[in-house]
C-alpha cells in the first residue's frame, strides 16, 4: 500500500473509511487481502482506535469480512451476493419510481438531465471511475424522491454502496456504458412522460441485465 498523507483534519475515521472503500472498490486492496490494523495505524499516522471504526463502518457497507483468528480482510465477490443485492434493488426501486413519477415536475428532470450530462462526461474520462457509482446514485435519486420515502431511500443508498464495485466491473465490459446511457435516457424520457408502467419495466430490465451479466463475470473471476 502506498504511503497516505498524515491525516490533520476531518473525521480521522471518516478519512481512513473513504481511502480504504476507494482502495477496495478500485481494486488496490484485492478481494481476501488482509487489513491488518497495526500496518494501517502506521500507514495513517494514527491510533489504532479510529483504524477499527473505519473497518468496522466497511463492514456494515460489505466491503469488510471479520474473521477468527484471521482479523478483517477485503471481502471476495461472491455470485450469491450479485444476486441477492440486485433482486432487493428490483423491489425496492421500481417501486419508489412507480410511487414517484406522479409527483416529479420539471426541475427534476432538469437536476436529472444535468447529472445524466456529468455522468456521461465521466463515463469517458479514464480517471473519472471512482465517480460513476456516484453519479448514478444521484441519477436515480432525482427520480425517487419524491415518492416521499426517505427511509426506503436510505436502504436503496445503502445497496447501491454495497453494489458499488460491482457496478463498476460491470461498466467496464465492452459495450455496457453504451447501452447505460440509452437506459438513462429512455428512463427519463418515460418518466417525462409520466409512462409509469414502461418506466419500471425498463428499470427493472436494466438493473436485471446487469445482475445477469455479472454472474458471468463473478463466476469466471472466482473460478
């Protein structure tokens, strides 16, 4: 791991979680790689303390995996977990967008528009990676909103941190950012609309396809 600059102010925990997830997420840390806290206080210049609540945060975000005797590692991709993460987002989404294109007006679409816009202005930039899943967070969230269900909303943030680097993997692959923009666009098209029934069909398509296609890329990587 490569030297970190000492850490003065912010949250001295917040700052080790946002190094460490982005680490992982980019693949710096590799799936099952050790985290071991005495290297990391050392790395980080501090105690061991706020090196623990970092790990434990990227736990609770499954990014972590606490073991007997062996202490965190960099939890593995698993092909379950795809699955098990994508199916909740199917439930959880299509149903927030149903409840909320009825109340979306037009500076929503504008505010979707515009991210839509930066999103795929970083899809081309090569040091841009670590803001896609960002971006289109923010993307669904313009259209989620108000279907006035902010706790659903917080679960909904919480599996798209934990699909982060799948999501990534996935936009990756040969002609996938290409067929995420025209998803986008048809979505918000339909959404303008108020086409509710297409606009969940699409949703669900779109987050299902690419489950799928990760299953493959899962299986070939973990094989």
């Amino acid at each position: 791991m490569s030297r970190t600059t000492p850490i003065v102010h912010k949250t001295r925990t917040q700052v080790v979680v946002e190094v460490l997830r982005e680490k992982i997420l980019s693949g710096d840390i590799a799936a099952g790689e050790p985290l071991r806290q005495s290297a990391l206080a050392s790395e980080f210049h501090v105690s061991r303390i706020p090196i623990r609540e970092a790990l434990l945060q990227l736990e609770a975000e499954g990014l972590v995996k606490f073991e007997a005797h062996k202490g965190a590692t960099a939890t593995e991709l698993s092909v379950e977990q795809v699955t098990e993460l994508f199916e909740l987002r199917v439930m959880i989404e299509t149903d927030l967008l149903a409840r909320a294109i009825p109340n979306l007006r037009d500076e929503d679409y504008l505010r979707a528009e515009k991210v839509l816009d930066e999103l795929e202005i970083a899809f081309k930039q090569e040091d841009a990676i670590a803001t896609w899943s960002e971006l289109n967070t923010r993307f669904h969230t313009c259209l989620y909103h108000l279907a006035n269900r902010p706790h659903t909303l917080e679960v909904v943030h919480g599996l798209n941190t934990n699909c982060d680097r799948y999501i990534r993997l996935q936009l990756q692959l040969a002609g996938a950012i290409a067929q995420a923009e025209h998803d986008h666009r048809d979505l918000l098209r339909y959404c303008k609309n108020k086409e509710v029934d297409k606009a969940v069909e699409l949703l669900r398509s779109h987050i299902l396809h690419a489950a799928s296609t990760l299953r493959d890329l899962v299986a070939q990587k973990v094989a």
